[in-house]
C-alpha cells in the first residue's frame, strides 16, 4: 500500500483528505513543515500532498528544500491550496511541485483522488485508481 504524508495546518481538511484516502492509501499527517520534517526522518512516503500557507515555514519553501536534498528530492510533492490563480500553480510547479490541487475538493472528490493517484509511482503492486473500480467514496451519476 502507497504511504502519502499530507501536510496541512487545518484540522478539519486533514480530517477530510484522510476520510477521502484512507481506504487506499497508509496516510501520515504533519500538521506544519517542521512536523513534515520530523515525519521524513520517520518514515519515507510514496507521495507529499503539501499545503502551500502553513504557519512558519510554507509549503513551497519546504518543497524547495525537500527537492535540494537528495534523499528525498525524488519524493513526488502535489501542492494543496485555495489560491488557483495561474501564478500561484506556475509558482508551486517551480518550487518543485509535480502537481496542484485547489481546495476545496468536495465538490471534486473524484478528480482529486484520481490526481492523488497519477501523482504516486507506479509499481505493478498498485490497486486500481479511482474511478477505476476502486473509489472508496459513492459518487452519485448526475
């Protein structure tokens, strides 16, 4: 089973990633880059969901430094964020990010778990992404 560290200050969004993931994913959470920091010293995940504005150190400025170091700089990082302008992504892409998530997602459960799962590697050991048979949340057809 893939490992996602999703680092996130707010407890109601961790709560509501993890309800979203858990039934595919191992998920560990950091509530602010130096609990992220003190995480990887742990455990090596498959994937980083990074809040972009954590309190301290921000997510970008982890990414950054996350991408310098070579042990985890292979590390996929998705960004997570409620500001979605072109230069907030494009400023998360070349801070390292292989990816990025506007939040809220509730209105697009389906879609962020599918780009959670084109962000892991891919190992021949993986279920199948959702929307795929696989998706733990019932998605009612419009």
């Amino acid at each position: 089973m893939h490992t996602i560290l999703l680092v996130e200050d707010h407890p109601v969004n961790r709560r509501l990633f993890r309800a979203i993931l858990e039934a595919l994913y191992e998920v560990d959470e950091a509530e602010s880059a130096e609990a992220a920091i003190e995480r990887l010293r742990e455990k090596r995940p498959d994937l980083i969901l990074m809040d972009v504005h954590l309190p301290g150190m921000d997510g970008l400025t982890l990414t950054r430094r996350l991408k310098a170091d070579a042990s985890t700089a292979d590390i996929p990082v998705v960004a997570l964020s409620a500001h979605a302008l072109e230069r907030d992504v494009q400023q998360a892409l070349a801070s390292g990010c292989s990816d990025f998530i506007s939040k809220p997602v509730t209105d697009e459960i389906v879609v962020f778990c599918d780009r959670v799962a084109r962000s892991l590697p891919k190992t021949n050991g993986n279920k199948a992404p959702p929307g795929k048979g696989a998706h733990p949340i019932p998605v009612k057809a419009e």
